[in-house]
C-alpha cells in the first residue's frame, strides 16, 4: 500500500542530503545592542533558506510497493492532505527551531568579552583609582544584564540592597570618625596660637571697655550729676548749703568742680569740715561735720559760744551751765593763748571739766582752772595735757573722800608730782 509523502518524518530526515543538516551552532555574546524582538525575527525567518516557505518543497511520491495496487492516484483527495500536513510539519519545526535559537542568542558566553563593558569598566577604574568592592562587583553584573537587555527591567536581590545600605552607611560612619579626628588634630597642633590669639583679644576687648566706660563717665550725660544730698547738719541750715552747691547740677560726676564746692562751703563758718562721696549715676552725697562749741566768751550782755579755733557757733542770753566761761582779757579770739585754754578744757576728763566754772590765762604757760567749790588748778602749759589731766581727777576724788567742802589748790604743772595746797 502506497502512504502519501509527509507522515514519515524519520525516513525522510534519513534520506536527506548531508549537506543539508545543520552544524551545531557556537555559543556568542552579544557584540552590539540587539534590535526589537520582532525585527530581529523578521531578519532570521529572512537569512535562513530551510524555514521558508517559498521554496517549493519536493513532493515527489515515494515507489509505492508492489504488494499495493490499489492506491491512490496523485490527484486524490488524500495526497493533496498529506502534502500539507508535511509543508505545515516543516513550517512548525522550523519556527521551533528559530525560536530556540533566539534563546541560545539571549544566553551570556562566559568566553566572550563585551567591548563596551570593558569600555566603562575602564572608565571606572580610572574614576575609583583602581579599588573594587563587592558592590561594584555585583552593580557590574546587574548593570551587564541590563546593557544586554535594555528594554526588561532587572530586579536587584535583596541582599545586595542590604550589603549596599551597610556599606553606605559604614562609609558614612568613616567619614564623621575622620572629620573628628582631624578636628581634633588641628586643635591640639594649633592650641598655642588659639591661646595668643584669646589673650590679645581679651586685652583688647578689656581696652576698649575702658576706653568706653571713660569716655561715658567724663563726657556722656548718663552720668551727670543731678540730686545733692546733705548729712549731719543740726545748727547748719541744709537747704541753703544745697542751694549754694547747686550749679554743679548737670555736669558729669567725673567732671565735678571740688574748688567750687570747698568756696560754697567755706561760706558756712558753722561747719568744721565736710566729706563728699560720688554715688553714681546722678548723686553727689556731702557730709559735713559742724563745730563744736566748748567755752563761752561774754560780749556785752550775752554770752558767744567759740569752738577751739575761735569761731563763735551760737550765742545765748546766758551761759551754759556745762560750758566753762574763758576770760581772755584782752586777748583776742583765735590767739594762742586763747587756743591754750580751749585745748585744756578739752583735755579734762567728763567728770572734771562738768565742775570747771572758768578758765583763764594771760599767757600760754599759766593757765588756771576754776572749779564749782570755789577750788582753782594751776594747770601751767598745755603740755602732757593727758597726763595733767589723770593726776587731777585722781587728786580730786582723793580729796572729796578726805575733806569734802574745804577749798584747795590744786598744782598739776609737774604731772609727776601733784600738790594740793589750802587756800590760805
């Protein structure tokens, strides 16, 4: 029995020529980047002979057997489906075929070396000075893929997105670490000019808060004088000393005129001495030390109080009974002689000088005392006034103990040989 051409496939590959069948095709990389998938097949259905359908395919009936009388004509029905079933088995393997050997294509060759890679492997080298690292290393591969297969996106293990973030962050981590340490290495290499450098700005800033504060004090009105206030007065009127310091008012307190001020206040023969203090920013403070009356000088029908430098402090209608009156004769206020006498009242202890009615002396070295009882003192000169002083409180408690109410006289010129004389 005759079988159509077509459904022996093993026969027919048997019997085909050894110049047809295909050399084992060699492993290549790609060379350039490859154009779109449907292009490129258009191009290899185009380049290959064996897959196309255009060339007639020899359908010449196999000898049918001796045995088969019976068999088909080549017109029949049955050849026609049996040559076309063999034309679409060629088409299908032939497809196949191509399609396998596009993936062989997309399969890298570990023996081929791309041009480009090499290139930019260059370039990075170049870049990194030579180093490599395992990032690098797995950035090419990825990178290689995707030059090979432009249009695919590749997904990167995640591993290697781990490796990459610890190894950013340890670069970051290296980086910080240097920076301190040479921070800290220019600090302590330039510690001595940081030094200098401290000093002279401090003398400087020092210099010219000074200069600043001066400048302020003397001639800015911040510091101008505008309040005088005025202690311990009792006789002095303390209005009128204020008044007659008040054209100092508005001047700077470094500026004060302390001339004018010592006139102002030598018009006050009441007031012995004064001392200023400046308390800033605007107040001038005066205290004054008034005098001291201690005896009484009689002027016609009253009495002046003069303090020891013959000043006359006040006057009365009578004398003070704890005042003593001095009788200058016609010695006048302020003489030495007169001086002598204040300067022994002075002396005089609280308990003797409250019984001292009168003092008198004619000249510096024989001044007398004359007390309540009627008693008088050879007191001489105002020398070792203290020591005369002592004897005669001593002398006389001794004698008001012994003969209270018997008037005496007592000599203390020598003060080492007191003498307590009756009044004969």
């Amino acid at each position: 029995m005759k079988r159509p051409e077509g459904f022996d496939e093993g026969a027919a590959r048997q019997d085909a020529p050894a110049e047809a069948t295909e050399a084992p095709r060699q492993r290549r990389g790609p060379s350039k980047p490859r154009l779109p998938f449907r292009g490129r097949a258009a191009d290899e259905r185009e380049a290959r002979p064996a897959s196309d359908p255009d060339v007639p395919v020899d359908e010449t009936p196999e000898p049918t057997p001796a045995h088969e009388p019976d068999a088909d004509t080549p017109g029949s029905p049955r050849d026609r489906v049996g040559a076309f079933a063999g034309a679409a088995g060629r088409r299908f393997g032939a497809g196949f075929g191509a399609v396998a050997d596009r993936l062989r294509e997309y399969t890298p060759n570990e023996d081929h070396r791309d041009p480009e890679a090499d290139r930019r492997e260059a370039e990075r080298r170049a870049v990194t000075g030579g180093a490599t690292d395992h990032d690098a290393t797995v950035t090419d591969v990825l990178d290689a893929g995707g030059t090979s297969r432009p249009h695919h996106h590749v997904e990167v293990p995640i591993g290697a997105r781990v490796r990459a973030a610890e190894t950013a962050r340890e670069a970051r981590v290296a980086k910080r670490r240097r920076r301190l340490l040479e921070r800290a290495e220019v600090r302590r290499f330039t510690r001595r000019s940081r030094h200098r450098r401290a000093a002279w700005t401090t003398a400087a800033g020092v210099v010219v808060v000074l200069g600043v504060s001066i400048l302020v004090a003397v001639y800015s009105p911040l510091m101008a004088l505008r309040t005088i206030e005025v202690q311990g007065t009792n006789r002095v009127d303390e209005t009128a000393l204020r008044q007659a310091l008040s054209d100092q008012i508005g001047t700077p307190l470094a500026r004060l005129d302390f001339d004018a001020i010592k006139r102002d206040v030598a018009g006050f023969p009441l007031i012995e001495s004064y001392v200023t203090e400046e308390a800033p920013p605007h107040t001038l403070v005066v205290t004054v030390t008034e005098r001291t009356p201690v005896v009484a000088v009689r002027s016609g029908t009253t009495f002046d109080l003069v303090d020891p430098a013959g000043i006359v402090v006040q006057s009365s209608p009578k004398r003070p009974a704890s005042m003593p009156l001095a009788d200058i004769a016609r010695a006048r206020l302020g003489s030495s002689s007169f001086r002598t006498m204040t300067e022994v009242v002075l002396a005089l202890p609280s308990t003797v000088r409250s019984q001292v009615t009168r003092v008198a002396g004619s000249t510096a070295d024989d001044v007398t005392l004359t007390l309540e009882d009627g008693s008088t003192v050879v007191w001489g000169n105002p020398d070792e006034s203290e020591a005369k002083a002592a004897l005669l409180a001593a002398l006389v408690k001794d004698h008001g103990a012994r003969n209270p109410g018997v008037v005496v006289e007592y000599d203390v010129s020598s003060p080492d040989n007191g003498v307590i004389r009756a009044e004969g």
